[in-house]
C-alpha cells in the first residue's frame, strides 16, 4: 500500500506543521507528500490508491477545493470554514462542490473538528461525527525535564507585562505565526525539526499561556499545564475554539489581568480529552491497515492530467462572475439614481453573465454543477441589496 502525508507546503503558522506531525506517526511509511491546498493536483506515480489522514484547516484556495480521485481519504479532525469573500459576494460552503459531498459520503462519516464543522455537514446532509483535534494524539518525548520557564504564545505585551509581575520565573514569548511561504522549499524532515524543538519548549514548561488551539491542545497530549485565553468578540471562536472549552482550563481573555491565577501552583489539565484521543489513535492505526479499494473505477493518468487544469481554472468563474456582476450594479449606482428605471439592462448583463457559465460548465465534464444552482439566488438576493441601498 502507499501512503501520504497531507501538509499545507506555504502555511503561515507552524499549527499546520504540528497537524501535519500528529498524523505522520500513523503511517508506516511517507510515499508522497500531498499539499492541503491542492488536492486536486495530486497524481500518483502509477495508477494507485493512496491513503491519505486528511485532518486539517479547509482551505485557503477555496476556488479550488476538490479531491484527486487517487486519494483514498480518512476525513477526520476536519475544520470547514465559511467563507466571505473580499469583493463583497459571500461564498458561504459553496467551496463544498458535489464531487467533494459525494467523496464525504463514500468514505464518511467524517470526523469534524469543532462544532462548526458539524453544523455545516448537518446542514449539507454530510453524515458527521466530533473527532476531536488530532493534535491530541502527540506523543510525549522521553528525554524532556519539567523547568522553571512559563512559555507565553499568542499573547499581547501588556497580558505579558501582567505575568512577569507576579512571577519570578522566566516567560519565554513563543510565535507560531510566520510569514506565508517561510518553509515553502524546506523539506519535510526540516519543517518536522521545527515542530520537534517546539514540542519540546511546550512539554518542558512549568505553564503555557495560549490564545491557540495548536498549542493548547498539544499541551494537553504532551501533559504540561495550559492555560487557554479565549477572546469572545469573534463569532466564530463561539463554535471553533469554544468547542474545546470544556477540554482545557480556560478564561476570557478580557478577564485575564483582573484574574487571580496561581502562576506558581497551575491547575492540573482537565483528563476529558483521553476519550478522543483513544478513539483517534484507534481509528487511525485501523484505516492505514486496512487493504487499499479496486483501481478499477480509477480513470486514465493521462486522461486526468488532459483536464485538470483547465477544470482549475474554470471552477473559479462562479464567484469571479458574481464579482463583475457587483461592480456592475455598483457602477450603475454611482452613475444614476434613477437605477429602478435601468433594470431590464442591467438585468441583460447579469443574464449574459450567467449563461457564459452555464455555457463553460456543459462544455467541461470535470466542472461541478452545485454552484450553478446557487448562482441564480445569489445574484437576485445582491440586486435586492442594491435595490434597497437606493
């Protein structure tokens, strides 16, 4: 059988690294590495199933979130995001095309990370179930002593002035955001290198104080006392990060510096976190034993190859017609305020719009439909807007 070992190639936040390190330890060996980010673009060196643990953030490229038909998935620990889009135009979970629902569905249920998740395969009719983090399964190192040091990650200099007043001990700042595409041409076994020195960092700490969930929950695996602040002002920290709550010892981040925390005498990580852990582990260690499917329904590599750039490109015409149709209508505005006198053209142009895509989806047989039924709704609930705008 071969394997894969899913990582985002130009992330931002060494989170995405340590994801990447949880599952790795499943596998018994790495055949290819396959980038989150283009899933679609994966092609096996035959004609082959590769067994890939998909647990991960979904996805930045959301033009382009789609599934190589070579990937045989274990979709578990799984974030889907709802996505707004810059221009204005709400892309929602449309990213979510069919080919993907069907892959859910063929090799679900899918493990959801948060909340969030569930909700949206709840409402996609996606049967789901809560995984948990994969983070959750790291191992400890053996080699690595309790020291004096409270680590402090995702924290404001002010939270941090707060710390070092009641404690003698040192507070070492620790970042894991970095600049997009630092470890872009790094290999694997570097990147690995990272993860390992700050694993260790965490696992050696007296305490660590985080606004992250990649650090706090591998500080729960690792056994090292965390602290998680959670900043209540984001609607999406409500299902993401509060989901884990009643896994870590937590506190709102506005209460912080009025807290009375013992920094000497931290309390002991909540144990409810085993449970998924355990199921986690056992789930794994299964799917990568478990024979590899028929190669039968496999299409052709060179057939693939023939359409899938094209199908790339293509896939992005929905939301990049739902923007020209905007800065149309917002054109429109700026020109005349007589805009309910001008509808049936503008209408015109929203209709050319609309069957250009309609055209390119016929005419390519790896364009994905779902969109398309969207596409009429969104475009009338946007000339709504404008329409009361005015």
């Amino acid at each position: 059988m071969k394997y894969g070992l899913l990582y985002y190639k130009d992330t931002d936040n060494i989170g995405d690294d340590i994801q990447t390190y949880a599952q790795e330890r499943f596998l018994p060996k790495v055949d290819y590495l396959i980038d989150r980010e283009n899933l679609e673009l994966f092609i096996p060196n035959k004609k082959e199933r590769v067994k890939l643990i998909m647990n991960a953030w979904y996805i930045h490229d959301f033009f382009n979130f789609d599934i190589s038909p070579y990937i045989e998935p274990l979709y578990t620990s799984m974030f889907l995001k709802k996505i707004p889009y810059e221009g204005g135009v709400t892309v929602g979970t449309d990213y979510l095309n069919a080919n993907l629902l069907e892959s859910f569905k063929k090799y679900g249920p899918v493990g959801t990370r948060d909340n969030h998740t569930k909700k949206i395969l709840d409402k996609l009719g996606v049967p789901n179930y809560f995984s948990g983090c994969m983070t959750l399964t790291i191992n400890k190192f053996p080699n690595v002593k309790k020291e004096d040091y409270i680590v402090v990650v995702g924290l404001t200099d002010k939270e941090i002035n707060y710390i070092k007043k009641k404690t003698k001990r040192k507070v070492i700042k620790f970042v894991q955001d970095v600049k997009r595409g630092s470890f872009s041409n790094e290999s694997w076994d570097e990147r690995k290198k990272r993860v390992e020195d700050t694993l260790k960092l965490y696992q050696g700490a007296h305490l660590v104080i985080t606004t992250k969930l990649h650090c706090s929950l591998p500080c729960l695996a690792l056994g090292t006392p965390v602290l998680l602040l959670y900043d209540t002002s984001f609607a999406e920290n409500k299902d993401r990060i509060g989901t884990f709550l009643p896994y870590l010892n937590h506190l709102k981040r506005e209460e912080f510096i009025n807290s009375k925390i013992d920094f000497e005498h931290p309390k002991k990580n909540p144990s409810k976190y085993i449970e998924l852990r355990n199921n986690l582990e056992e789930m794994c260690s299964r799917f990568v034993l478990q024979a590899n499917k028929s190669i039968t329904d496999l299409p052709d590599i060179d057939d693939y190859k023939r359409y899938l750039i094209k199908s790339r490109n293509m896939r992005e015409l929905p939301v990049k017609l739902l923007i020209e149709l905007q800065r149309i209508y917002e054109d429109e505005c700026v020109k005349s305020s007589k805009m309910h006198d001008r509808i049936e053209e503008l209408d015109y142009k929203y209709k050319h719009l609309e069957e250009d895509y309609i055209r390119i989806v016929e005419e390519n047989k790896y364009l994905d439909k779902r969109l398309n039924e969207t596409i009429d709704f969104k475009i009338r609930k946007f000339i709504k807007k404008i329409l009361r705008r005015k």
